[in-house]
C-alpha cells in the first residue's frame, strides 16, 4: 500500500495530528514561532465542517476553546511564551471545570518577548505550574516530526480520556524544522471520544460526581441537561460551595485523577540502558543531539545510554529512578537554566550524580557540547 | 376589560429582605414593612392589582394574586 | 410557562444586598425570555465574576460562571461550536469595560448572535465598592476617598462605533421598558448590547448622597429620558434611554458558514 508520505513543518505535523484526532474548534491569536498552526488551520478547518477563528487575544482564544469543548467539540489553540503566560488563569479554569481542552506552547526564549524565532525550553516549569492553585496537568513535548503528530492525537486521547487540559510543550526548532511525516489511515490509530452521561434526561444528573475510576461523564452544553458550571469550588450539581469537606474532596480528584494515572500517562524512549554507566535524559529539540551523539558513543564503545522523556508531567519519578539506579552519572540535557534537572534530582536516589548541560543562548545544543561534558565525567579533560 | 380583583398578596418573608422598593412604589400605599422589617399588606382593600409591586421587588417576595 | 419555572428556587434568597438592582434585571431578563417562549433547553447563560456574574447561579438555563471579563469570548466559543443555542451574557461594568473591554468591542466589531447585558451599577460591588470606568468624574468610592478623577465610558456610543447591530439603554425603575428592550435585544440576529442602570444602595448609594435604594431608582427616574424627547432640550444633562441602534447587519455564524461553504467548494475543484 501506498503511504501518505509528507515533507511538513512541526507545525504543521501537529495540524495534521489535531485533525486526524477530530479537531473540531480551533482559537488563536498569531505569534511566533507557533503561527503557522493557527494559519494552517485557518485553511483545514472549514473543509471539514470545522471552525476556526481568531480572537483578540490569546487570554480570549483560551476562553473560546473552554466555551466550544463545553458543546462538546474537541479544541485546542497554539501559542507561544508570552501567549502561553496570558492564558495561564483560563487554563487554571478548564482544570476547575475539568474541560478537555489542547494547548500548544511552542517555546521561544524568554522572559518576556525574549527571543521569538530562536529555540528555548524555558517553559518548562510554567507548563506545570503556571496558573495559580493546587493542580495537575499533563505535559507532553516530542523531538521529530513523527513524533510531534502522534504526540499531539495522544494528548487529544488524554484530553478526553481525563477531562484535563492538556498541553504540548514544543519547541522553536520542532515547530519550524521540516523532516517527513508519515500519514496513517484514519483508524491506524486509536481516537477517544469523550464519555457521555447515560443519563436521562428528566433524571437528576450530576455533572461533577466522578466515577470510582475518576471520570466524569459529561452531557455537552445545549443538550438534555442544564447544569452549571464554575470555576469556584463547586458540588457535585457544579454549583458553588466552600464547604470543608467539598472543597477538600475536589482539589484531590483533580490532581488524583492524572498523579493516580502518572504511569499509564507517561510515555518516553530509551536507548542501550541496560549496562549503561553514563544516561542522558532530554526531551525535544535537544533529545535530538543526544540521540546522535549516543548512538556514536556507543559505537566507539562507551557505556552511554538515553531516556527521551514524550511526557514531562505528570514526571515519571518511578521510572527514572528505576531506570537510572546503577548509572553512576545521569545527564539532563535542556536549554533552560536546569528546569528539569532540579526534577531529575528528586527523583534519584543520589542527587549528586545528576548534572545539567544546558544552553541558554537560543541555539540548538550541539554534539561537541555534549562530547565535552562527557570527556569531563570521562576523566578525559576539556 | 372587567377590573382586577385582588385575591391575596403572596409574601415569601423567607425572601424578603426589607428593602422598602414595593412600599415606596405602591400607588395605593398598600403595604408596609413589619417589626422584623418584611413586608405585610396592611390595607389590601385598596390595592388595584396593578403589580408593580411584583414587578419591582428584587428578591421574588412578593405576588398578586386575582380572583 | 410562569416565569418563576425558569429558576433555581432552591439557592433563594440570591446573595445580592437588600434593594440591589441585579435582582430586577434578573427579573426583567427572565420575563423576557417567558414573552419570547424560549425553551430553556436552548438558552446558555455565561457569565463573568462579581456580583453581576452570580446571576447565572439562579437561571435554569445551561449555565457557564467563567472568569473575571472574559464571559463574551466563552461565549463566543460556545456560540459558534452551536448557532443555534441562544446566548446570554450580564456583565458588570467593570466586568464587560475594565477587564473585559476589549473583548466587548470586538464582540461588537465581530456582530456574533449574542445578547450582553451590562448591569451597570458603576462600582465593584463584590470587592467592597471601588470605582469603576462607569463611575465617572466627582464620584465617591472605597478607592476615591477624595472623589474620583477618571472619565467614564458611553457604554451606547462605544458599542455603536464598536459595531454592535442592536444597542441600548434603560434602567431597573423602567422595569417594563427593560422587559421589552431584553425582549427585543434576544431577537436580534447579531450582537446586541444593553447597558441596565442597576442600583448598588450598599456601596455607590451609600458614598454618593443616594442612601436607600428608592433613592437610586427615583435618580434613574429623574435623570433619564426617553430618546428625542422635548425635556432633553430643556435639560440637556438628562440621559437619554431607549434603543439607540437596531440595524441589520452580517452576522458571524452567518458569514463563517459561507466560509465553509467557499472552503468546500474549493477543494472539490
């Protein structure tokens, strides 16, 4: 069989893998370097029935995408640093009122304006702990354009499956390179819908009573059921409460229905761990310099292994910690000030084996950066 | 059109919470507030049923109803 | 169907203060919805933050309480995932002009099917009575101790000049002027904007010389008028009320379904 093969951008990639997995509603607001999702949408959408629309900021696109998955559409908007700070109390809502929801975040430098159209991973911490509140989210980010259109269907499939926002940290150099995607037939992959109340209509529903298993069948806006919803603690009716015992049950589904699931959420890639006495763990544009530089280690003979985390949060403390345990040294590799890294350390048993190699200068990380950390651990000098 | 027979004002003192806005817009001087300041129809006789009061009191306390 | 079917008597009495306007605008809002016949089914309500915002808890309607000045892009979202639901959305005013300003004029620019409200009491009502862009200048706030020195917005030529295709003004004295301006408001095929005098007895009363909420309503009385009346003349300070803009123009939902149909249409070529 003939394969649909294209020669695409990340940013397109992540379209591609935002309409295979059912987009129906995007919002957005232009701002690089994640502008061709929304451009590229502006054209795909309507073809299929869709709707696209640009608001007036990026505080209303994330508003917009709330409102349209309310109907029961699957949305997502894309944005970058400055976009992604302005959504940040929006987001804190869909996590409230538990509103599947994408966000991409193709990361630029920054603080502030920073750097628009060199690479950062500087977002990295705000992605988990951006908007105010006790919560969890789900992070997901990917390295080749392959990975950035299934990554994208599986953090619909999250979405849906756990009734989260969920946001997809991409990188400048994911967004802008271009490399070949594979395109799979519809039903290669699996889709999640999202799960229904069974509910009558006539009968008492309650939109915010979670099952033993933590989901929360919905009943979409407009349909049988008229109920509220808030982004104060609410019942499980969706009206507003401040009793003790409500306000504490909430906050803990909200974080137990993704924290109790961390495994199962989690995805990454490892490379010649087993005997491995040096491990590298990165994700994103930079996994792809230590890919590289591993595989040639490693045909020079050296001990060096790889984990490329696909999901940052929840972080997979376990498995790290069980993957890194006979390493005598673990190396992050990201381009922030060690975002990831002070992670990496709790999750050791040894914190003093974890070391960052960063760059924070808006280039890509290079194979001679990661051979002279290397040749240092090695005893082999500078 | 036959006038407009009062029947009976419905006051729900669990809502009502004393503002003064249906006594001071009574056309007729009907009602007043009582000690625990609700309020209470104390002349019904010469209400006309024209429902202002209903129409105006912010908390749905007060209904007229005809015969 | 008696109007009083349309809300959720169990969390009465609201929270609003005794004498507060937004218990009539509820009242106006839901008599309007009876005299049109809406089923309740097809009305969704979004709302904002403050004391305006908890209208929404009362109505049985599909009811979304969102964020501080953002209930219009909510609303937009779900309104073009769904055109045929009929959107309602009372703001404050500092809620639909401070924060929310700038996605009330483009919801206006855009002339999207939805209905606003603007319950405007001219402070912050929930925080405890700080000054708002509605305020205006001389004014008396718990963060104007010594009066106020801003401007205020025109909510009407705002919104006309921001494009809205149905525009206007009225008050909670002239409740049965309310009922058939939200009557007339809901049915306008675009986005229609009503800015409601509501009095705040509690706070912007209190601070400003009009103590009792009979006061407020009899200032509403006496200091409106309805639009091209002679008394303006005479007293040209009066504000003027009434429907102000009710034009036919492109709606939204409307035009993006021709967009749809173009976006079809070219790829089958």
């Amino acid at each position: 069989m003939k394969r649909n093969v294209k020669f695409v951008q990340g940013n397109e990639a992540c379209v591609e893998g935002a309409l295979y997995a059912g987009l129906d509603f995007f919002a957005g607001y232009p701002i690089t370097p994640s502008t061709e999702i929304a451009e590229h949408l502006s054209e795909r959408l309507p073809i299929k029935g869709g709707k696209f629309i640009q608001m007036e900021d990026e505080i209303a696109s994330m508003c917009a995408i709330i409102g349209a998955s309310l109907t029961g559409k699957k949305v997502m908007t894309a944005t970058s640093g400055p976009g992604f700070s302005l959504k940040q109390e929006a987001l804190g809502y869909a996590i409230m009122a538990e509103i599947p929801c994408v966000i991409v975040n193709v990361q630029r430098g920054g603080p502030s304006t920073g750097n628009p159209t060199h690479v950062s991973q500087g977002d990295v911490n705000q992605a988990r702990w951006g908007s105010h509140g006790d919560y969890a989210i789900v992070v997901m980010t990917a390295s080749t354009i392959q990975d950035v259109f299934e990554v994208t269907i599986r953090a619909f499939n999250i979405a849906e499956t756990y009734r989260t926002p969920v946001i997809l940290l991409f990188d400048e150099i994911i967004g802008h390179m271009r490399e070949k995607l594979i395109l799979p037939e519809p039903g290669e992959i699996p889709l999640v819908e999202r799960m229904r109340t069974s509910v009558k209509s006539g009968v008492d529903y309650h939109p915010y009573l979670p099952r033993e298993d933590g989901r929360l069948p919905m009943s979409d806006f407009g349909g049988k059921h008229r109920y509220n919803v808030t982004g104060l603690f609410h019942d499980m009716w969706g009206f507003p409460s401040t009793k003790p015992e409500i306000v504490h049950g909430l906050l803990r589904h909200l974080n137990d229905k993704i924290i109790n699931y961390a495994e199962s959420i989690c995805m990454y890639k490892e490379f010649e761990l087993e005997d491995a006495e040096i491990i590298f763990i990165s994700y994103g544009a930079s996994a792809r310099t230590v890919l590289h530089t591993v595989k040639n280690r490693r045909k020079a003979g050296e001990k060096v292994g790889f984990i490329e985390l696909q999901t940052l949060w929840p972080f997979p403390y376990n498995i790290i910690r069980r993957k890194c345990a006979n390493a005598r040294h673990v190396i992050v590799v990201e381009m922030n000030m060690g975002q990831l890294t002070r992670t990496v350390k709790n999750a050791v048993e040894d914190h003093r084996k974890v070391f960052l190699m960063n760059r924070i200068d808006g280039l890509l990380i290079t194979v001679s950066d990661i051979r002279n950390i290397l040749r240092m651990l090695q005893g082999k000098g500078v | 059109m036959a006038k407009k027979v009062l029947k009976e004002h419905i006051i729900n003192k669990d809502w009502c919470k004393g503002c003064g806005i249906c006594v001071f817009f009574c056309p007729k001087n009907v009602l007043e507030l009582d000690k625990e300041g609700k309020v209470f129809a104390s002349r019904p006789k010469d209400c006309i049923c024209c429902k202002q009061c209903e129409l105006m009191c912010p908390d749905f306390a007060i209904e007229i109803e005809v015969q | 169907m008696a109007f009083k079917d349309y809300i959720r008597e169990r969390f009465f009495p609201h929270i609003w203060c005794p004498g507060c306007g937004h218990g009539m605008v509820l009242k106006g809002m839901l008599k309007a919805v009876e005299k049109l016949g809406i089923d309740k089914n097809n009305i969704v309500m979004v709302s904002g933050i403050g004391c305006s915002a908890r209208i929404t808890g009362y109505v049985d309607f599909h009811t979304l309480h969102t964020i501080h000045g953002r209930a219009l892009a909510f609303a937009t979202g779900v309104k073009i995932s769904r055109p045929e639901l009929c959107l309602i959305v009372p703001m404050g005013d500092g809620d639909a002009l401070a924060i929310g300003g700038n996605h009330f004029i483009h919801a206006c620019r855009r002339n999207i099917d939805i209905t606003a409200v603007i319950m405007n009491n001219r402070i912050y009502g929930m925080t405890g009575g700080q000054y708002s862009p509605l305020s205006g200048i001389g004014k008396y706030a718990s963060t104007a101790p010594y009066s106020t020195i801003e401007n205020k917005f025109d909510i009407v030529k705002l919104a006309e000049t921001a494009g809205a295709s149905f525009v206007a003004r009225t008050t909670t004295y002239h409740i049965r002027e309310m009922i058939d301006i939200l009557c007339m408001a809901i049915s306008n095929k675009g986005f229609s904007v009503v800015e409601i005098f509501s009095q705040c007895p509690t706070y912007f009363g209190r601070k400003n010389e009009l103590k009792t909420p009979t006061d407020m309503l009899n200032y509403f009385k006496d200091n409106t008028t309805p639009i091209g009346s002679k008394v303006k003349e005479a007293n040209p300070e009066l504000i003027e009320r009434g429907v102000f803009i009710n034009s036919s123009m492109p709606e939204y939902c409307e035009e993006y379904d021709k967009i749809v149909a173009k976006a079809k249409k070219n790829t089958e070529v």
